[in-house]
C-alpha cells in the first residue's frame, strides 16, 4: 500500500507531536511512480467532500466550531495549513469530525501531500 510505504518514512508520532516537520515531500522519481494526483483533478473535491462545510472562508456563520482562519477552499489554503492536515487526517484521524475518510482517499491524500500539493 502506497500509504504505508509513506508512512513508514515519517517519524513516530510522539516524535511529531514534538518536532512537527513539514509534510514528506517525495522526490520526482518516487512520483512518477505514483498516481497523478492534483488540486484540479483531486484535492479540491477531496476537501470540498470532507473539510469545506466546516471549514470555508465564504463560512463565517456556521463552521461548526471550526477554528478561523482554517479554512481549505484553495490549494493556497491547503499549502498553508499542510503540516496540520498531514497530522490530523492522515496521523491522529481526529478530522473530519465524525470520520468516515475513504480508505482510497487518504492514500490519494498522502500522495496529494507528497506529489500534487504545489509550492
Ligand atoms: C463537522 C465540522 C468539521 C469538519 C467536516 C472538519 N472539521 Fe476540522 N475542525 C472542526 C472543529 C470543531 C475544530 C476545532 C476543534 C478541534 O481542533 O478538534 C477543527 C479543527 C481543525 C484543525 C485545527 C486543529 C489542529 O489540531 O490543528 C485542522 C487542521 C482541521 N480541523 C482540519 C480539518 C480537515 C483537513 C478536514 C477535512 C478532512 C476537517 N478538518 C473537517 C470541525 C470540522
């Protein structure tokens, strides 16, 4: 599984909770081997299926809670708060809220994280 082989680059958790690096960034040679993941193909539908009704910059009344200023509506967005996505979707599971993340999808995350997710 493409996850774990990621994954299995990433430091333990009590380490990350410590250190908290940038999320993996795999070299062009490791992509090319991996599905072509990009924000237009992919990642905004991901977010806008799992993130955006709580966290939206057009959503300043109803964000369930969600905290301000994190919100994952463009890829800009999503660049600015990798790190964090990185850790609770793909490392706690503690988001979204509720769960319920497609297997395949948080594989296809990992690799939007590592290949599709531009500087
Ligand atoms: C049903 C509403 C809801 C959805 C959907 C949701 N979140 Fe959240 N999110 C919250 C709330 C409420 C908080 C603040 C409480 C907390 O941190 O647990 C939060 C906090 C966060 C934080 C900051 C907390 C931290 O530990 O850094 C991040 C990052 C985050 N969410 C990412 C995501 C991502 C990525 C998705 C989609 C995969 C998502 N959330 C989906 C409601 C939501």
């Amino acid at each position: 599984m493409i996850l774990l082989l990621l994954a299995c680059a990433t430091p333990a958790p009590s380490v990350v909770a410590e250190t908290t690096p940038p999320p993996r960034r795999a070299t062009a040679r490791e992509c090319a081997t991996l599905p072509d993941v990009t924000w237009d193909a992919w990642g905004d539908g991901f977010f806008r299926t799992y993130c955006t009704a709580c966290h939206s910059s057009a959503n300043t009344a109803a964000r369930s809670g969600a905290p301000e200023g994190i919100d994952f509506d463009s890829e800009g967005a999503v660049r600015a708060h990798a790190t964090d996505v990185r850790r609770v979707v793909l490392e706690n599971g503690t988001m979204p809220v509720g769960g319920g993340v497609y297997p395949e999808d948080l594989v296809l995350l990992e690799v939007f994280l590592a290949c599709g997710l531009k500087d």
